[in-house]
C-alpha cells in the first residue's frame, strides 16, 4: 500500500509498505478514505520533535472503514464508517476511566512513565505507525474508534479526529466562562478550532495573533478581533483594546515553531532577545536539515509563552495545546508567579471529546469544513507538505484521500 513514511529529519517520502496486520485481541484494521496533514507532523520534519525512528508512517488523523476486528472488539461490525482518535488509549485504566486518555497507562509499550501514545509520533511515543496511508491498525480499537454517524461527510470527520478536539480542549483547559475576553496566539487550524470554542463556551471576546493574512481573515470571519504581530507589538495592543487590563484567558495554539516578529515595534524587543531565542533553538532543534525555504524550525520556541504570559490580565489563565517536546525548557515563570497565574496544558484526551463534537456537526451546530482549504490525493502528498510548511495561501489544512479515491 501507498504510505508518506519518514526516514529522517527534512526526509519524507511517498512509498509502497507493507499492509498492517491484527496484532492483538484489542485491534482493528482500517481501510482509509481520509487523512491529514498537521501541523504537529511538520515539527517532526523539521526536527523539532526529534525522535523520531526511520520507517515510520507519518500522520494521526484517520476516518475510514473497518476490515477486519480482533476477537476483543466486541461494539463495532466490519464495514462501519469511523473517526480514528489520533491519541491512543485503553479505556480500562485509572486515566482513561477519569477522562485522561493521552495519559493512559496501558497504552504506550515503553510504560506508565513514557507519556502519551499516538499514531506516527517518535519512538518515545510508541511508536506506532500513522495514517497518512491506504490502511492503518488502530489498536484499542473499541475505544479509539467512534462511529460517524449519517449525514457527517468525511471532509467533516477527518476534523474530529484531532485538530476540533485539540481546539475545544484548549478553550476548555483556558477556563473560558460567559463574557471573558480571550486572546488565540496562532490561527493554524487548532488556533481556529479553538476560536470556534471559545464561542462555544460563551466567550465575550477573542482576539487572534498571527503574521500570516489569509489565516488572519479567517479568524475575522469567525468573530475574533485580529492582530498581526508583523504591523504591531500584539502585547501592547492587546492591553490598549482592553483597557490596559489584558485578557482574561490566553491559548498558546503555536508550540515549539512559535516565530518572532520581523517587522514592526514588535521586532525591537525580538532583537534584544535574539540570542536567547536562538539558544532555545539549538535546545528543542539540536539537528536540523533544512531544503531552502523547506523544514525551517521556528526562530524563537517560546514566543508565544511569552507573549501570552505578558497579556493576560492579573489572575488570568493559560492553555498551552501547542506542542513542546521534553527538551524544551524555556518559560517566564516569575513573571506568571508574580500575576497569580494558573497554568493549564497537555495532550488532547481526544476520545473524551469527539463524541459530543459529532454530534455538533450531525446536527448542524457547527460546520468543521469552514477550516478545511485543500482535498489533495496521498499521490501528492510531498508537494502538500511542502506548501503547507509554507504555509502558502490556502493551505491551511489540507485533507489527504487515499489513491483508490482520486
């Protein structure tokens, strides 16, 4: 079967491998009619999620329809339609039972301690092959699948399985009540789905930091007030629009590629700082390979702590869904002891959400595809990377269909 494998930092390929096989009572084999490209994806290219082992099969976003079940697998039926949860969990241990599945105990084969379990991630991770392939083996199956109901069309589930959920997580770890004012830093596709949230949880309102225009238009086409960091210093623009308070709650939706300003009164302090963020740099990217404009790490991995910590009110809180890896060890935690701050952060517990999430979408309450802006077949997927790294225009989050479907 066609797969996009990676065999080493800046190189990805589109290859034939091996088709998966049940392992396990608790398997399922999934014939894929989507897939994806995220963002977190892009920092194991770029080599700042390093890790990660030669031969395995990017992606953690999957729907698609069951071939085969283990004997264990006792709430689904060859043939099902299903939305994959791109973390893994085995539903029986005392994280899963508390809602906690990117913590599950069970889950990852490098024990309790190793963290969380997902397709297509580094060897720390399991490590498990992805889904940017014709098939994938789901293990835990009768926990990680969730059937898609009637009348939700693929191009809307694919969104389930990690990016709404991620989203919908951050509003919800950023404490958001009725009325708050909320600042998104990133406006990829989770910073999106986490401005949809905020809504949701009744937000007065958001504002959206980023550089890049088209993903600046899309948050002001969902209500948020938005920020180009490029044109103005997003702290102190923040503070000016709310009275010099600052915002009640703060979602780092960047991560560990966060970039700096390069123009405007923002670069001032980011040259001040540049020394310091090019030692964080080599800290999370100690090995890089970049291919021209391709695989470029972010040139400053805690900008995005920073600015949120900056404007966030007096006894504010901060979400942080952006993913750092365990070599990250940058934050201003004086000055976030100092404001009273409470910090909330992690890994999606995916399947925690994705039920209530569809059911939004079955019913009409939300419509997903509003963030999806390309449908490209895996027989294109290198040059999908590439612009989506690129992030070019209208490349904001890029649906991949198996060949036999294009």
């Amino acid at each position: 079967m066609k797969a996009v494998v990676f065999h080493g930092i800046g190189d990805i390929r589109l290859e034939d491998v091996e088709e998966p096989r049940i392992e396990k009572p608790t398997d399922a084999i999934v014939r894929l009619s989507a897939s994806a490209i995220c963002g977190t994806d892009l920092h194991m290219v770029r080599g700042t999620m390093p890790g990660m082992r030669p031969g395995t099969i990017l992606g953690h976003e999957g729907v698609g329809y069951i071939e085969e079940l283990g004997e264990d697998v006792r709430n689904f039926a060859v043939g099902d339609r299903v939305v994959i949860a791109s973390t893994i969990a085995c539903g029986s241990c005392v994280y899963c039972r508390a809602g906690y599945y990117a913590q599950c105990n069970e889950a990852n084969p490098h024990g309790p301690l190793a963290g969380t379990a997902f397709f297509g991630g580094p060897e720390l991770s399991g490590p498990f092959q992805g889904m940017q392939a014709e098939k994938v083996r789901v293990p835990f199956a009768n926990v990680g699948m969730v059937r898609v109901p009637e009348g939700v069309t693929d191009e809307q589930a694919i969104l389930l399985s990690d990016i709404f959920p991620t989203g919908y997580f951050g509003a919800e770890l950023a404490e958001i009540t009725p009325g708050d004012t909320v600042a998104v830093f990133g406006c990829g596709p989770v910073g999106q789905f986490a401005i949809v949230s905020a809504r949701l949880l009744g937000a007065g309102r958001v504002f959206a930091i980023d550089c890049f225009e088209d993903r600046l238009d899309m948050a002001r086409a969902q209500g948020a007030e938005v920020i180009d960091f490029e044109q103005e210093d997003p702290v102190e623009t923040l503070r000016r629009l709310t009275n010099g308070i600052g915002v009640d709650r703060a979602i780092d939706a960047v991560g560990v590629d966060a970039m700096h300003a390069h123009h405007g009164p923002a670069s001032k302090a980011a040259k001040k700082e540049a020394a310091e963020f090019k030692r964080e740099q080599k800290e999370v990217a100690p090995k890089t390979n970049p291919d021209g404009s391709n695989w470029v790490p972010g040139d400053a991995p805690a900008q995005a702590l920073l600015w949120a910590v900056q404007a966030l009110a007096k006894a504010g809180t901060l979400s942080i869904i952006g993913v750092y890896p365990q070599t990250a060890r940058t934050f201003p935690i004086g000055e976030a002891m100092n404001k009273n701050l409470t910090l909330k952060m992690g890994n999606c517990n995916h399947r925690k959400y994705i039920p209530k999430l569809l059911e939004m979408v079955r019913s009409g309450a939300v419509d997903p595809t509003a963030i999806l802006s390309r449908v490209e077949s895996m027989t294109s997927a290198i040059d999908a990377y590439r612009n989506f790294d690129l992030r070019k225009p209208g490349w904001l989050k890029v649906e991949l269909e198996p060949p036999m479907l294009t």
